[in-house]
C-alpha cells in the first residue's frame, strides 16, 4: 500500500508501541517537545493527518473516514515495536482514534482519547455542524491565513491559555496549507461523525482525559467514557482544551500510566 501520510518513528524498538495524533489546524509537532520525552519509554510513530502539514496531498487519495483508518492501520501494523501500539490522540486526533477502534478494535494495544467529540446522536445537529465547518472552510479557502487564525484563536475553547502557549500554537498553525485544511475540515469534521449506537467493545485500556477549564469539554469527554465500558476518565486540573501546550508534563504522566510503564 503507498504511503499517503507523513509520519515519523522514534524511541527504541524494544519498547511499547505508541501513536500520536495531532488535532485540527496543527501538525506532529504539535506533540512536540512531549513525543521526544515519551520516545524515553516508547516506541513512538508521529503521523500527520490529511491536508494537515507534510500530508496535505494525501486528500488526492484519502476522501472518507474508511480510507484513512485503511492507511493508519496499515502503517501503525508496520512499526517495530513491543505488542500492540497504543493510540493517543487530541481532539481531532482522537475521533481518529476512535475511527481506528471502529474499524479494527482488536488492533490496538490502548486508547487514549483526549477533548475528544463522542459523535453526534441527532442528525439535525450533526447537520448545523457541517454547515459552521462549511463556513470556517471557506475562510481558509478565500481568507488569508493569518486572519483565520486570529478569529480562530478567539474561539472559547482556548479561553485561559498562557501566552506561550497562544504562541506555539499560533506558528504550527500559520505554517498550514488553509484550502488543504478547508478539505479536511469538510471531509473529516466533527460533523461527519455519529456517536456509535452501541457501545464500542475493545479489548484494551481505554482513557479518556480532558481539562477542567471548559464545561463543554467535560460534558463530550463523560459522553465519550460511556461508549466505553471499563474507560477510565481524567480530569487534568487547571488546563483547557488542549493538553499537550497547556500541561504536556502532567499529560505525559497520564500517558505513561495509563500502561503502566515505570
């Protein structure tokens, strides 16, 4: 199967598996500098998602959910590593991840899911939310990329975020390809999700982590455990919606103990 996304491996190949995947508007190295620490301790595989960073030709190939989770499978099969990987992944990452458990669920050596979105019960809404990613994606379409990021960073979500971290975030997202995102956005927003009808039957830890500076976030990441039967739910204090610039030493911790390693 050619190689439609970027992706990157680290760590010694003697230890357990571990894939990170980033969210919308950002890249691999968003997990940066959190992935070279857990490389201490894992066999860690960085990939970055269609029409985001070094994959934003992947859309040529890659139109639906089943076709990306048909490549990361298949690259994720490929790593060198100690069992079954783990599969960490942050907001848009983590619908992904849930997407590989879908598709595969004894594929996987762990979930952690992380301000993710359960997926929406009522078609209506799902609806109303494709129609505002419609909107967002046509600024990223016609718009220069640096006023989208201005309204972006406006959204309530990020509320409470250092300046350093307003930072970080704001470089990896002026460094994307805005029609490439507006593609992504349309094929692979929260809105092309349903929250599954049953639960989801894996046989491996699951942990859902989200921040106790947003009510929305808490309600999705409670939803969100509930699809799970033996899911363990974190709470990570004074932190927003994104973990991995807002508390990456805490949000390494909970990665490392959710299997266990010393």
């Amino acid at each position: 199967m050619k190689e439609t996304l970027y992706s990157q491996e680290m760590g010694k190949t003697t230890s357990p598996g571990l894939v990170l995947i980033h969210g919308f508007f950002s890249d691999s190295e968003s997990w940066q500098p959190l992935a070279m620490s857990l490389a201490a301790h894992f066999r860690v595989l960085l990939v970055d998602l269609p029409g985001h960073g070094r994959s934003a030709a992947a859309l040529l190939d890659l139109e639906d959910w089943h076709s990306v989770a048909k490549v990361l499978h298949h690259r994720i099969a490929a790593m060198e590593c100690l069992g079954k990987p783990i599969v960490a992944g942050y907001s848009m990452g983590a619908r992904t991840a849930m997407q590989l458990a879908i598709h595969k669920p004894n594929a996987l050596g762990g979930l952690i899911l992380i301000s993710g979105h359960p997926g929406y019960r009522d078609l209506e809404e799902a609806k109303r939310r494709r129609i505002e990613d419609e909107m967002l994606a046509q600024r990223l379409d016609y718009q220069e990329l640096e006023e989208v990021v201005q309204e972006w960073e406006r959204k309530e979500i990020f509320q409470g975020q250092s300046e350093k971290a307003r930072e970080r975030q704001r470089y990896l997202r002026l460094n994307q390809h805005g029609p490439s995102l507006a593609l992504a956005l349309r094929r692979f927003g929260s809105g092309t999700c349903m929250r599954p009808e049953n639960d989801l039957e894996v046989n491996c830890p699951v942990h859902v982590i989200t921040g106790d500076r947003n009510t929305v976030d808490q309600e999705r990441a409670q939803s969100l455990s509930e699809l799970f039967p033996s899911a363990e739910l974190t709470v990570m204090a004074n932190c927003g919606h994104n973990p991995l610039v807002e508390a990456p030493v805490q949000l390494g911790l909970l990665i490392r103990q959710t299997v266990h390693t010393p």
